[in-house]
C-alpha cells in the first residue's frame, strides 16, 4: 500500500460526521470508489449531489449503513413481494458485507425521496472501509454516495481523483488511501422472485446464487443520458465512466484510419502493443483481472491528463469481474 497518505484521524472523521449532520457534503472512501456522502434523511443535503454532480434527476443513489439491522431499517420489505423470503435473502447475504453489494428493496420511510430519483426503492449497502464505517457510527446517519465525480465522467479511486474535480465545490474530503477494488459495486435487485444484477461489480452472480441458493439474472439494460425513464440502479446511463478523451476498445482499433498522432493505450497484460503509442499503461503482467479493476479507473485519470487523441483499451473475457471491467468500458466508451 501507497506510504504517502495516511488514513484520516479519528477527530477529522468526527468533524467530518458534524458536517453531515447539518446538511453539508463530504467526500468519503470506499473499497470501491471515493464516494460523494450527504445524510440520506435529508432531502436538501442529497439535492447538493445532484446539483454539484450535474446528475441527471431521475440517476438513483445508493445508501451507505452501517450494519445488516439498518438495511432493514432503511428499507421497508413489509412492503416487498414476499417480506419472509426477502428477509431471508438479506440474512443469507450477510458474508458479503461489509462489502462491494447493493441491494435493492422498497424504500424506508426515514430515506429522502430524492435518493431515489421519483422511484419507490432504494439500494443500500454496507462499505468496506474503515474510515466511512467510522463516519456512520459517529454521524447517526445514513449516507447517500455516489461516485465523487462529475455525472458521466470516470469515477475516482483516490481522494486526489476526488479533490482535483470536486475540491472547491465540498468542504471535507476523508483519505482512506487507493480503493482497493477499483469499480463500483454490484447491484443486485430483490424487488421481484428472482434475484436480478442490474450492474455487474465485484461480487459475482455465482457467489450470491451460491448463497441464496437460487438462480440469479444478469440484465444489460440501459437507457439514454436524458431519459426521463425511471432507473432503479445507477451505472444504467448508456455514457458513463468516460474520460473527455474518446476511447475505443482495442478490437475497434482496426475501424480507424487514419491513426491519430497522439495515442495512448492500457493493456491488461504483456502483449504486443496494437499501435504507435505516446504513453502505454499494463495493469497487469499476466491479465488478472483483480489489478486490472483495481487500476483501470487510475489508469484513465492519467491519460485523460496527458492531452491525447485517442485512448486505446484492452478488453477481457466479460465473465466474472471481467464482466464488470467491460460493462465500465463499454460505457466509456459510447458514443452518443
């Protein structure tokens, strides 16, 4: 781990918590991604995300807790299409938490309506980072806490990522070091009898099948930028994830003639380069897909810094994490 930063003190959290509780924002550490952390409860404070986003109003958000009891306070599964089975299902979840999961149940009377961007449900997980556990304990609060980015753009994975784009817009930004996962978590739907991902992540379909002890569905559904369709998930906009560099993956390469000058490439492993490159990035020697989540989002800050053409992008089995590598990819690379 990176020696140059030091995780913040427990008396910069606790400042942190005041903050929250009279509405301000903060950018907080996850395992996943820096997240941008308002008090869930509390309408005006989760329309400041929007408004310093620029996110569109109907994106949801996803709630931070603290423990398995506030997902059932969060949430209101009295109200869900079988609250035994669903109760259930939570319980038999619990070894993936703290963790990179978010599910998705109806929605909690304390939730503002505004996390929820006009829906019903809520997606609720519980981090895996010791500074952002600390803030809920001392806050009392529930967190909203998308990505620490501009709407659209690649979400960060340091507190640099996050102060560099959002530094003058929030009063507090928590260093807990390079998020060790690199992508945002897996959302996973228990709003109807079969259990459906509606954004890949780090946890796998077959390990919460495993656990739940039943088929679990994977969507790819997606919607335009400005549609007023109702979302039930954030990472569903068409364009998201994308540096202002044009990407392309690296099996389009071929589609493009000329070349332009300036290129850089990201390779997930030693192969041969596909091109002339001005600066090239290996996430990894050997394609592991773990360094490659966990350096990808870095790996785009960087080049989207350097003034370039065009970035070029590796691709990888879309199984497993990999499935979560390209879906960020894809987006990233979309062209309206």
């Amino acid at each position: 781990m990176n020696s140059s930063f030091r995780f913040s003190s427990d008396t910069e959290i606790a400042a942190a918590a005041d903050l929250i509780r009279h509405g301000h924002l903060v950018v907080v550490p996850t395992e996943t991604v820096y997240g941008l952390a308002a008090d869930a409860t509390n309408a005006e404070a989760v329309a400041k995300i929007f408004e310093v986003k620029g996110r569109p109003s109907n994106n949801p958000l996803i709630v931070h807790v603290g423990s398995i009891d506030d997902i059932f306070r969060y949430s209101d599964i009295t109200r869900s299409f079988d609250p035994k089975l669903v109760g259930s299902r939570i319980r038999a979840l619990a070894p993936l938490w703290p963790g990179p999961l978010s599910v998705i149940l109806p929605k909690g009377r304390e939730i503002a309506d505004t996390v929820c961007a006009g829906g019903d449900s809520v997606a609720l997980r519980i981090p895996r980072h010791s500074v952002t556990l600390r803030l809920i304990e001392l806050c009392q609060r529930p967190l909203a806490a998308p990505s620490a980015n501009p709407s659209m753009y690649i979400s960060p994975t340091t507190s640099r990522h996050a102060r560099d784009m959002l530094g003058n817009q929030v009063p507090c930004i928590l260093e807990g070091g390079p998020c060790t996962v690199g992508l945002e978590s897996t959302v996973l739907s228990l709003l109807d009898e079969t259990p459906t991902i509606l954004r890949p992540g780090a946890i796998t379909a077959e390990e919460i099948s495993g656990l739940l002890a039943c088929e679990v569905s994977i969507t790819s559904h997606t919607s335009a930028g400005s549609s007023p369709a109702l979302l039930l998930s954030p990472g569903l906009l068409a364009k998201h994830y994308a540096p202002r560099t044009p990407v392309i993956l690296l099996p389009e390469l071929k589609s493009i003639t000329p070349l332009p000058k300036k290129i850089g490439v990201i390779m997930f492993s030693n192969n041969t380069l596909p091109c002339p490159a001005e600066v090239v990035e290996r996430l990894s020697h050997t394609g592991d897909v773990e360094q490659i989540a966990a350096k990808l989002f870095a790996a785009l800050h960087s080049l989207d810094d350097m003034g370039l053409d065009l970035i070029v992008v590796d691709t990888c089995e879309p199984s497993g994490l990999g499935a979560a590598i390209m879906d960020r990819l894809i987006r990233a690379s979309h062209r309206a």
